[in-house]
C-alpha cells in the first residue's frame, strides 16, 4: 500500500487489478480485521474465538441470532484459510 501511495506503477497495478470489497463483504472484511487482535495461542496464531466472534456480530453489526450463525460460520471459514496460509508461510521459512 505504502509503494501504491509513493506512486510506485507497480503497486498501483496490483491495486487496480485486486477485487473490490463492497456491502456486506466490507463488513465482513472489517470484522475479521478486527477479530484477529483476539486470537488465541502462542503470539496470537490461534484462532478467533467464536464467542468473541458472535459477541462482535452482536454488538458491533447489530445481527439477529440466524445472522449471528451464518457471520460465524463465514468467519469460522475466513479463519481456517488464513491459518492455513500462516501454516504455509512458516513451513516455507523453515525449508530454507
């Protein structure tokens, strides 16, 4: 981001070419933002909490109980993702 605001061409085509987040999905990319300063484990690698992740559906977005379930669910999802790729990040440095 930083070499996109320097005016770097390169960072500014990464940029154009990435996938817009619009409605509800900018919430849902806010919250898991947001959610990942709760993470659980050794220097916070583990997963979000899903009592911190329904809280956060409540309080924050203002969900019904079958919204709350279905926020959950996708974050759930989002969380397992970006642990595996965390997982793969790190077998990486230790191959080297």
């Amino acid at each position: 981001m930083k070499d996109a605001q320097a005016g770097n061409p390169y960072a500014l085509k990464a940029i154009e070419k990435a996938p817009k987040i619009v409605g509800s999905l900018a919430n849902h990319w806010t919250a898991f933002s947001d959610l990942g300063s709760e993470r659980n484990g050794e220097g916070g690698r583990g997963q979000i909490p899903r009592t911190k992740i329904k809280q956060y559906a409540v309080e924050e977005l203002g969900y019904d109980e079958r919204e709350t379930e279905a926020f959950v669910f996708i974050m759930r999802q989002a969380d397992i993702h970006y642990q595996n790729i965390q997982i793969e990040k790190l077998n990486r440095q230790f191959k080297k």
